[in-house]
C-alpha cells in the first residue's frame, strides 16, 4: 500500500468516525427529544387527571358549603320570623287578634260617641 492510499484509507476512515460521531449526537438528541415528549405526555395526563379530580372535589365542597349556608340561613328565618311573630302578639297586630281589637275598639269609639254626645246636650 502506497502512502497515497494510507493517507486516504487515513481520511476515509476519519470521515467515518466523524459520521459516526455526527449520527450519535443526531441519535442523542432524537432519543432525548423522545424521552422528554414521553414524559411531557405523562405530566399532561397527570394534570389532567389532577385538575379533574379537584374539579369532583371543589363541587363536593360547593354542594356542602350550600346545604351548610341554606340550612344556617333557613334556622336564621326561622328564629326570625318566631322573633316578628313574638312581637306582633306583644303589639296586638297578630291576625288572630285583629278582629277582636277592632271589635274592641269600635266599642270604645261607640262608648265615647255617646259620652261626647251627652255632654254636649
């Protein structure tokens, strides 16, 4: 073999190593691009999963936080309207005495009608 064709075997093979070199860091980067997709579809299922399931947990604390403000606020009405009713009974304004105060009243007015028109005479 010739120097000539030593220097070229020489270089063929360096051109080679140098391919070879370039396909690897071609292959590097392919595998890592893969890995890093894998686990970007992985996180994304993940969250997915993860913001679903605090969606199912933020209606179940509405639906209770509801029936606790609904239940609170139905004791609350309640408590108020015994408080109102307590005192239009106290004031005589309850409908079940109302008539039988104006019965009563227009009584009195008839009484002091008739004061009113003997004192006059």
């Amino acid at each position: 073999m010739s120097k000539i064709e030593t220097i070229k075997s020489k270089v063929s093979q360096a051109e080679d190593l140098a391919r070879d070199i370039w396909l690897a860091g071609i292959g590097a980067y392919g595998k890592g691009f893969e890995e890093a997709q894998g686990k970007y579809e992985k996180i994304e299922a993940e969250a997915t999963k993860v913001f679903n399931d605090l969606v199912v947990k933020g209606e179940a604390i509405e639906s209770e936080a509801k029936e606790k403000f609904t239940t609170k606020t139905s004791k609350a009405k309640s408590s108020v309207e015994a408080r109102v009713a307590e005192v239009r009974t106290k004031l005589g304004l309850d409908s079940n005495n109302t008539d039988q105060k104006i019965e009563e009243l227009s009584a009195k007015i008839d009484v002091l009608a008739d004061a009113v028109a003997k004192l006059t005479k």
